[in-house]
C-alpha cells in the first residue's frame, strides 16, 4: 500500500519546529509556515489521514542550498524526538486532567444529588399560586445539578479518549519517513 503523502515546501529546515515570524501578505505564507510544520503535519494526521495507511511520508521541498548529506536523517531523528517529547507532555497533561476529574467527581456526584433533592423539594412542597417561580427555580437546580457532574466526568472520558487517538497519530508519526525535495530555481 502506498503511504499517505504529505508535500510541503520550506524555506529552511528548522520551520519544520519553530514558525518564523511571517506575514500572511508574504507569497511563503501557508499552514506550514504560520505555525512549526510538525504542528500543522500532526492536525493534518489527525483529520485527514485515510483509514488503513500505516506509513506516512513527508515530502519536504528546500531550496538547494540548504540540502546538506546527512540531513534527511537528521530531521527524521529530531522528528522522532519531537514525537517523544509531545507525547510525555500529553500524558502528563491528561494525567493531571484525569486527576483533577477523579477528585472532584465525588463532588460532583454529591452536588449532583444535593440539587436534585433541593429541586425535587422545593417542586413538591411549594405554595402552588407561585407556579412559574417554582418552575423555574427547580428546573435551574436540575440543570444546575448536571452541569456540575459534567466537568469531572469530561474530565474522566472524553479528555483521555481525545488524548489516546492524539498518541496513536503520533505512533504514525514516529514511523514516519522524510524525503528532501530540491526546490526548482
């Protein structure tokens, strides 16, 4: 199976992890210069990869005079460091995430019930001429009671699943291969 091709042009190596400072008027202006190539390569990965590609290839074109022997696997070894590094920052940040969610979710589940109860009572034993009062009072406890149990369940859930799909598209990553293009004159 072919790999999964992503061409960019650069115009030396290092914005492949550091943007220059460059003004959307300038003709080098792209997604791969707004922000470090490597950013931009892992949101791409992550939208954008066809299922089943395993193999990921970087067609990085420069201008000749910055090719040098010896480059390619440079750049392939500082792209598998790169990789490393964002993700023990990702797990570290998840982890904390995870953390936080795991100490507030018994908060959260008594909140949780505390407003519930508080909007269950207050609906069954208020003066019924107040009807639209009581209505909205303990409709705003019921959501209030779920809102508060959300934070740390997200927390829990949908941070690490967001998390986890980032390090499998980072595995891709690290697989990757790099080729250097010569830029035409």
């Amino acid at each position: 199976m072919a790999p999964f091709v992503i061409a960019f042009e650069l115009t030396h190596p290092s914005q492949l992890f550091k943007a220059d400072d460059i003004s959307p008027t300038s003709p080098l202006y792209s997604e791969f210069t707004a922000q470090p190539a490597m950013d931009t390569v892992r949101d791409m990965l992550l939208r954008r990869q066809p299922r089943g590609t395993a193999d990921v290839e970087l067609a990085v074109t420069l201008p000749a005079d910055q090719i040098r022997p010896g480059l390619e696997e440079a750049l392939t070894v500082a792209i598998r460091r790169w990789v490393r590094v964002q993700n023990i920052i990702d797990l570290d940040s998840t982890e904390a995430g995870g953390a936080i969610g795991r100490r507030l979710l018994p908060l959260g589940i008594l909140a949780f019930f505390l407003f519930q109860f508080a909007s269950i009572l207050i609906k069954n034993n208020a003066d019924p001429s107040d009807e639209y009062l009581v209505d909205v009072v303990g409709e705003g406890l019921s959501i209030t009671s779920w809102v508060l149990l959300w934070f740390p369940v997200q927390l829990m859930t949908m941070e690490v699943w967001r998390s986890a799909v980032k390090r499998r598209r980072m595995r891709v990553l690290d697989r990757i291969s790099l080729r250097l293009v010569p830029a035409e004159e």
